[in-house]
C-alpha cells in the first residue's frame, strides 16, 4: 500500500523531506510515517494531521507510536494529544516551543 493513499496533498511535504515518498509502504512503514507526522506538525494543525492519518491507522496505533518514538515531539503536542483524544500525556516529552 502506498503512502499515497494518506492523501498528502493534504499534508505539508516537509514532514517527509529526507525520503523519497514513493517507497514508503503504510504497512511496514508505519511507525515512521506517524512518527513524523507528530514531530513535524503545529499545534495549529494537529488535529487536521491526526484526522488525515487516522484514514489508515486506529488511534490505539497512532498512540503506541506516540508512547514508543525516538523522534522529538513538543510537550505542547504530547498535551494537546492528551487533551483532545484522551491518551495519557507521556512524562519523557520534550519542552520545545512550536
């Protein structure tokens, strides 16, 4: 399954500058492609994020990702992720102002 299928005329292609798009799989990539996509984003367009990747992956997915990245994500994404999909608000977050 291409990533294609996540729309991402929607989705600012600078989360994905280092890779060549075309070769990532949903399936076997997924944990990078969410992965980024939290890192990358904006408190502004986080939930507009969250809802274009929930097309292909449940929110128990998208938070085990969450829980388990070695990529940066502001502490303000961490709460607003707690706050709007009610996930817990992991401790190790990173204090980076978006």
């Amino acid at each position: 399954m291409n990533i294609t299928s996540l729309n991402l005329a929607e989705m600012p292609r600078v989360f994905f500058w280092d890779v060549d798009i075309e070769s990532l799989d949903l399936k076997r990539d997924y944990f990078f492609i969410i992965s980024r996509i939290l890192s990358f984003t904006t408190v502004e367009f986080l939930c507009n994020n969250i809802d274009i990747i929930r097309t292909q992956f449940d929110m128990q997915i998208i938070q085990q990702v969450l829980e388990n990245t070695s990529e940066i994500i502001s502490e303000d994404i961490y709460k607003l992720m707690s706050e709007t999909y009610d996930i817990p608000n992991y401790s190790h977050c990173v204090n980076i102002p978006v």
